[in-house]
C-alpha cells in the first residue's frame, strides 16, 4: 500500500482518532488521582485550566497556519513575537494606568483593552518588518535556507529582548505600581529642573557627568490617591562616596503610607557613575485593584455549582471566560475573512499557486505582508492574556508556548484555522489533565506524544487534507 492510500484510509478514521487523542488524558487525570481523590469537581477544574492553555494556543496557532498555508513556511520565530506582545502590553499597561486611569479616571478594563490594540498593531507592524528585510529575499531560495533563517531571527528576538528588558522576570498586574518623579535641579529653589520618571524602582543609576551641573536631587511619589510630599532636598557631590538626607522619624505622618522617608546616593569612581536612591517611610504601596474586578477591588467570578477537592464551589473568574471569548471572536472573524472576502479568496488562490494568482492580479506581496501582520497580531493578543493571567513575563517566554503551538497547528492540520483551534484545545486540555493528574513534569512530555501519534495515523492532521505534487 503506498503512502497516499495509507493516508486516504486513516481519514476515515479522523473523528474516532479525535476521540481518542481527546480521551487519553481524561483517562490519565482520573487514573493519576489514586480512584478515592478524583471527583468530578477536580476532572472540571481541569478540564477549564485546559481550555485557558487552549485558547492560548490556538491563538499562536493561527500565526503558523496562515504563513504556512500561504507561503508554505515555518516561521519558528512566531513564538518570540508572541514575547515581544507581552511586553509591550506590559510597558503600555503601565503607561495607560498612569496616565488615563490615575489622572482621567478612565477604568482599568479601558486600559488593558487599549494597551493590547497597540501592542497588537505594533507586533502586527513588527512582523511586516521581519518577513520584509528576512523572508522576501528567500522566497524562490530552498525552503531550508528560509527555516533555518527563522530559527535565526528567533534567536535574535530572544537575545534581543533579553538585552532590551533584562534577563528577570517582571511583574505584570499592576496591583503595586509605584510612579517616582525624580528631579535635578541646578539651584536649591528647583527652577529649571530636570524631571524624570520611574516605575517599580528605588534606585536609578546616572553617568556622573550627567550630574555635575545639577547637584540638587529630590523625589515624590504619585499615585490615584494624589502626591506625596517632595523628599529631603539632596546636594551630590562628585568629591564625596555616599550622601543621605532623612526625615526625622517624628516628622513621617503615620497615616500617609505613600511618604519617603529619605534620599541617597552612592558614587563608583572606577564605573564614572552615581547611584541615587530612596527609601519609602512606610512598607504599604498604594494598592492598584485587579483590572476585572467589583468597586470593592474584589476579582470579578461566579461559581459553579460542583464540589472542587476542598469541598467549596468551583469559583471561575470573569477573566477566564474573557480569554475563551476573545479568542473564539478571532477564530470566526479570521475564517470569515478567509472564506468570504476578496482577501480571503487572495490568500487562498496564492497557497495553490502564487505564479498563477500573480498571472489574475494579486499583489502577492500585498497579500503575504497582511498575513504576517494578522499572525503577528493574533500572537500579541495572546501575549497580552498570558501575561495577564500569569502575572509575570520574562524574555524567554516565547520558545516553549512557540513550539506547542506549532504542534497544535500541525496536530489540527496546518493551513487550516479550524484545524488550529481543534489542535490548541487538544494540546491545552491534555496539559491541563496531565498537570491536575500530578504529573506536572509529563506535562511537556505529552504534547510531542500527541504529535507522534497524529504524525503516525493521520500525518496531515485532523483537519488537513492529503494533496498530490505531479512531477
């Protein structure tokens, strides 16, 4: 029996090998639990920790599918866009919190809302620039030298994000943001000074030199609640190593958490830098409630009425069911697109032929740039969620989501949408089973198995179709 035989006889199968795929994990999960620990209420737990993970995944997914369905390239650097998204919703998170929420009132579903467009426009822009200066010069060159340029400009992007936002992980949910207005000044009355702002910090490191005309330093804090007092005014002198201006201790206001309590520096000769810190007069920050949440600052949920491991009804917050709604939204809106508009018909007439819809009038240039852009797009939404929902992001976060995704593509049928929201909610609950099963370190494990075994029985993925090259 040839290959092709092979394949058209395991596509009858497609549903039942679903089914199966679906199944194993549930069967994990219950067996992990020792009989006696699995309830219902853990298997649903699970089973809505999966759907999270697969929403995220189909999400990247889709970035895959459509450069691979339309140009027939692994862009292995999607998963690092899928980074850049992140952090730049985080950056713009805390800039519209400042500024509309703090100042405006503006609430702070508004500003998550805003902070993700940009990204998503950014990343979308960002992706554009990538497949024009790294992609288009290799288009008629082997498909090999076009994927290894990918894993390439991966690299790239990950060294790069970890020169450019540093190799820590950084907090995401602003529910301690602290604003600083740290102020140089030549003379001791402040006039003409140079002001500048920072964020999570108490420190910040200056070129020396940069400080030799404005010796006078001070700083306050801003917040929802208003401005505390300007700190002590500090005199930096370049001849001496260390400085401090404190606040008598019975002169910091007890009720005002926000007050500093004094200002420092430190200088390195050797480096040809100062260091001016500051420390707050009291441990508590100005609270910053979580973005979905009621008046009172409590996270926005309803519960389920089945019995989790405690005992006490599942509670599923708000946010949860916004990341199943949003990406379900993009799903129908992308395979409308696809199916039923002169974009839709473009790309699909340049993954059969790109000579031939060249020869009908397609800009293929046109329409492979606005493919990457809506990939790239899609993986800044999901950047967005995730670092949300986890609540922290760091440099490197892109690689191991990137490459199950990519298994979720290939899983579902690369080329294919609906085929990349199957495979991201196969990959995302089986995760979610495997871990609510204890066997967290499997957990990776299972995606690559689930991928074996489509590879074995249905090597064009659920959804994808068998074609034939005539030569």
């Amino acid at each position: 029996m040839d290959l092709y035989r092979y394949i058209e006889k395991a596509a009858r199968f497609r549903w039942w090998f679903l089914v199966l795929v679906v199944l194993a994990p549930v069967v994990a999960s219950a067996a992990g639990e020792g009989g006696s620990g699995f309830t219902l209420g853990s298997l649903v737990e699970n089973l809505l920790i999966g759907l999270i993970l697969g929403s995220v995944y189909a999400l990247i997914a889709l970035g895959y599918t459509l450069v691979y369905g339309v140009i027939k390239l692994i862009n292995f650097a999607h998963g690092d866009i899928y980074m850049l998204g992140a952090f730049t919703g985080f950056y713009l998170l805390r800039f519209t919190v400042r500024w509309l929420n703090f100042t405006q009132g503006i609430s702070l579903i508004w500003c998550f809302v805003i902070s993700v467009v940009i990204s998503a426009i950014l990343c979308a822009a960002l992706a554009v620039l990538m497949e024009r200066l790294a992609y288009r010069p290799l288009r008629k060159s082997s498909r090999i030298a076009a994927l290894i340029t990918a894993v390439g400009v991966s690299f790239l992007l990950e060294n790069g994000g970890i020169i450019a936002f540093g190799p820590n992980p950084k907090s995401y949910e602003p529910r301690k943001l602290e604003v600083y207005q740290l102020q140089f000044a030549g003379s001791e009355d402040f006039s003409n000074a140079r002001q500048q702002e920072i964020f999570d910090r108490t420190q910040q490191n200056f070129q020396s030199s940069e400080l030799s005309k404005t010796p006078y330093a001070r700083v306050r804090v801003v917040s929802k609640a208003g401005s505390s007092e300007w700190s002590p005014t500090l005199i930096l002198s370049m001849d001496e190593q260390f400085g401090l201006e404190e606040i008598p201790k019975d002169q910091i206001a007890n009720d005002s958490p926000q007050q500093l309590a004094s200002i420092g520096y430190s200088n390195d000769s050797k480096a040809g830098t100062t260091t001016v810190s500051w420390a707050r007069a009291a441990v508590a920050d100005y609270q910053v409630r979580p973005i979905f949440s009621n008046s009172e600052g409590e996270q926005l949920a309803f519960h389920l009425p089945i019995k989790n491991a405690a005992g006490d009804d599942i509670r599923v917050p708000w946010f949860n069911v916004v990341i199943v709604v949003v990406t379900a939204i993009l799903l129908w809106a992308l395979n409308i697109l696809i199916n039923r508009s002169m974009f839709g018909i473009s790309m699909r007439a340049l993954s059969f032929d790109m000579n031939a819809a060249k020869l009908m009038g397609v800009d293929t240039d046109k329409v492979i740039a606005q493919t990457f852009a809506i990939g790239g797009a899609c993986a800044a939404v999901a950047g967005n969620i995730v670092g949300l929902y986890n609540q922290q992001i760091d440099p490197l976060m892109g690689i191991l989501p990137g490459l199950k995704a990519f298994v979720a593509a290939v899983v579902g049928g690369i080329g294919s949408i609906p085929g990349a929201a199957v495979g991201g909610l196969i990959m995302g609950i089986s995760e979610g089973l495997v871990k609510g099963a204890g066997a967290g370190k499997m957990a990776d494990a299972m995606a690559f198995a689930i991928l074996i075994l489509v590879l074995l029985f249905k090597p064009t993925g659920i959804f994808g179709r068998t074609t034939r090259e005539k030569v």
